[in-house]
C-alpha cells in the first residue's frame, strides 16, 4: 500500500468516526427537552456541514493527479483540522 493510498484510508476512518459522534448526538437529541433539542439540531447541523466539507475534500483529494497531490494534501490538512476542531468543540458541550 502506498503512503498515498494509507492516508485516504486514514482520512476516511476519521470521516466514518465523525458520523458515528453525529449519530450519537442524533440519539440524544431525540431524548432532550425541546429547548435542548433544538441546541443539538442546531448542533448537528453545523457538524454534518463540516463533515460534508471533509468529506468533498477527500474526494479532491483520491481525484488529484500525482504531481497535484501534495498542493490538495495541504489543503484537505487545513480543512481536517477546523473539522477536527469542531467535533472536538460538539464533544466538550454535550457530554
């Protein structure tokens, strides 16, 4: 396997971890009051934007020719790291 292709797989496992934080909040919101329900709708909104943006980056990313490569890299690392960020801000208000 090359370092290329152990990447992809590593950015997707992170992906596939993101949704299942997503579909965790999904089921706690289902058992919230209305108010807290509404916060984690609004919540989950915002993390499934991300995560969809994550998610478009890493398709640029499998589609980028070689020599392109490490130009996308760079930029899918900036936008792992806001996403990162997020799922790291969701986990810390809705434990």
């Amino acid at each position: 396997m090359s370092n290329r292709e152990a990447y992809e797989q590593k950015l997707q496992a992170k992906l596939d971890e993101w949704q299942a934080e997503v579909d965790k909040l999904k089921a706690r919101a289902q058992g919230a009051q209305a108010d807290a329900r509404i916060e984690y709708q609004e919540e989950i909104d915002r993390l499934e934007s991300h995560r969809d943006e994550a998610r478009q980056k890493l398709a640029e990313l499998r589609e980028a020719s070689d020599d392109a490569w490490e130009d996308v890299k760079d930029g899918v690392e900036r936008a792992w790291d806001s996403v990162s960020e997020s799922f790291k801000s969701a986990r810390s208000r809705f434990k």
